[in-house]
C-alpha cells in the first residue's frame, strides 16, 4: 500500500495516529515553551515532524526557551507542520477514544478524528517555525538532576525580574572540577549554593578537564528547568553549551534556552564576612512566628501600604513584630546570643523566602547594624554543601 493517503484528485495526506494518554502526557511539558504573545504566529504552535518507522518529534519555541520531545505514532505518511499549541492541546483531551489520528492536507488542514468525533482547525507550514539553536555541542558535561533540581530550587526566589542589568535577570551556574556553583540576586536579596558533586563528561567518561564553564540562565527558563528536572537520584542531565545558548537533554526531553550575555556581578566582594552580632534559632519556630506576622505585613485592605517585620534581639529572646492599620501581631522566639542587641526590620516575605531556602534545621542569621545586609547560613558548616542567603534589611524612622 501507498503510505500518502489519497482523498481525493491531486491530494496528498500526512495522517498520524497517537494513542491519546501518550500524546496528552508529552503536550504538558511541551506548553511551558509556548509564547502565546508573539508576534510571530509560528512561535504559537507545535512543530511535528513525522518520521519512518513511527516516530514523532514535537518542537515548541518562544524565541527564549524550548522543549523537543518523541513520542511514537503510526506513520503512514512522513512530513512536518505546524499547529496552535493551545487548540492542540484543547482538542486531544477533548476526544473521546484510546487513539487520535491527525490528517493534514496540501491545504494545510489539519483533522483530528477519534471513535466518531472530529475536528478540523488550520496548520502552517513547517518552514515557518522560528530557527532553533544547535541542539548538540562539543562542549558540557552530565549531572545528576536532582542535584541540579535541588540547588536551583533553593537559589531561584532571589533572581531579579525585568532589573535594568540584565545579568540579575537570571541564575549564574558555575563548575570548576568537582564543585558545581548557583547564585542569584535582585539587588535586595542574594543567595549562594555550592555542592561537592561528580561530573561526566558528555562522552560518558568522568573527567576533570572540559568541566570548567560559567553561563546565565534567564529566569523563565530557570523556572521552568525546575519543573522539568526529576528529584530521581539515578537521572542525568546532560548540559550542552555554545556561546549564545544552553541544550539540557533530560533522559528524552530536551531543554533549551538562550543565554544571558555579559559578565555576573562580583557577588563575593558584596558578602558581609565581618558581622559581629550571630543568632543561632531553629529554623520552623522562626518561620512559624514569620507566617503568623504575614496576616499583618501581607493583608491587603484599599489605600494600606504593605507593612514590615521588625525583629528585636534582646538577650536569648527574638522579638517578632508587625502593626499595620488593621492591627498588630507580636510574638517570641529563642535564640541563641552573641554579641550586641539589635532592632532591625525587613520585607517579611523576603526574610520568609530568605529562611526557607537554608535547608538546616538549625539556622544562623550573622548581623553587623540595621542600616547592612545580613547573612542566613546553616549552624554547621558542611564543607560539601555551603549555603548563603543575604538579605538587605528595610529603613525604618525608628
């Protein structure tokens, strides 16, 4: 048999079926790189690309991150087009049936059937989709995910969004041999993670040389890399890296996004590594006291301003306060001392933020006055694993 399907005169039929969970479950990851607001009507859509024996690519490209994905298809006739992701995705979970099969005509015509259903929307041609980067390098090197997954997890609440030096738009990634470095920062808070962890090259052969690389991350990309990446300890990643653009091929889910070019901040010459006032606290009955200041600092009433925290060291006592002029909430937790009393306040959220990101049970917050920023660490130092959250504090009249 004749694998284009003949409907009529001079027409000529690219026809795929997918089983209907399948199509569905590779789609979800696929709409994180959908724009929805471009210009260009092609960065809306799902690229296929059906191929012999039965195998189906799906592209989608907002012109700043991407996702390639395969899944398997029966093909009976090979060739590439585009659809609206959105009226996709809408259609296929739609229809009832275990399989779908999509027909797209010389028209560009594109037919879902399913059992007794159907729907016919419009396609366009393959050649318009935007041009993606190289999605294999030379250079890069293999992770594990949930390593990646983890660091990234702790450090994004601290990128900067739409700040005018775009370097802070982003998460700075870091490997020198056996160490692998993320930092961020918007101007108000910044944060540090560093790891002991083993690095492949991408021949598969562990290796010290070739691992040595630096690049930014843009913060969409960022926060979607964060949904991508599995918490599996046996996963790798593979990170390819060109000089514009990063490919992260995620055990048959491929991730790219282009770079942020420019030099990241010296973010070591800003770290306070002289403060002579240290809390030691247990991190929960900090938050718990912080959440409670939440219903005051983050309560929205017409014509209010969002209020602050205020914390008041005094002796082996942490006095938590907020008042905004629907009330005020007051609250104590045990600390341990050294050094001079203080009274500082801070964005609550950002001390929230700030506090859930150190991973200890046991924190230790390092101060110099109330006008300087302070440092989050763990208690005990871990020479494999160091994290860092500072945090500039908010100027009070008081």
């Amino acid at each position: 048999r004749d694998r284009s399907v003949s409907r009529g005169l001079g027409d000529v039929y690219k026809r795929q079926t997918f089983n209907r969970q399948q199509i569905c479950n590779a789609v979800s990851p696929l709409m994180s790189a959908v724009s929805g607001k471009s210009t260009l009507t092609a960065a809306d859509g799902i690229l296929i690309e059906a191929k012999f024996p039965d195998i189906c690519t799906l592209t989608t490209f907002d012109l700043e991150k991407g996702i390639r994905l395969t899944v398997n298809a029966k093909v009976e006739e090979e060739g590439s087009y585009i659809i609206n992701a959105h009226k996709f995705n809408q259609t296929i979970r739609v229809m009832d049936g275990e399989e779908i099969a999509l027909t797209v005509d010389d028209k560009l015509c594109a037919t879902f059937e399913s059992g007794r259903s159907s729907h016919k929307t419009g396609s366009l041609k393959a050649q318009d989709f935007p041009e993606i980067p190289r999605l294999t390098s030379e250079k890069g090197f293999v992770v594990n995910q949930s390593v990646l997954k983890n660091m990234l997890s702790k450090v994004a609440y601290a990128m900067g969004i739409n700040d005018p030096r775009p370097m802070l738009n982003g998460c700075y990634i870091r490997t020198i041999k056996d160490t692998l470095s993320l930092v961020t920062c918007d101007t108000f808070k910044l944060a540090v993670c560093s790891c002991k962890t083993k690095f492949d090259s991408i021949e598969g052969e562990e290796s010290d040389k070739n691992t040595d690389f630096s690049f930014i991350v843009p913060v969409k990309s960022v926060n979607e890399l964060i949904k991508l990446l599995s918490d599996d300890e046996e996963k790798k990643a593979t990170v390819y890296m060109s000089h514009k653009n990063i490919v992260i091929d995620l055990d048959g889910i491929v991730f790219f996004s282009r770079l942020i070019t420019g030099d990241y901040l010296d973010y070591e010459r800003v770290i306070i590594k002289n403060h002579k006032i240290f809390v030691q606290t247990d991190k929960q009955r900090l938050l718990s006291a912080l959440e409670r200041a939440a219903l005051i600092t983050e309560e929205r009433i017409v014509g209010s301003v969002r209020s602050n925290v205020k914390l008041e060291i005094c002796k082996n006592i942490l006095k938590v306060s907020a008042v905004s002029s629907s009330g005020s909430i007051y609250d104590e937790v045990e600390i341990e001392h050294t050094g001079e009393d203080l009274s500082i306040s801070f964005n609550n959220r950002f001390l929230m933020d700030s506090v859930k990101a150190c991973s200890a049970e046991k924190i230790r917050i390092a101060l110099s006055s109330k006008f300087t920023s302070v440092n989050i660490e763990p208690a005990q130092k871990d020479e494999d694993n160091e994290e860092l959250f500072m945090l500039l504090p908010v100027r009070t009249k008081d």
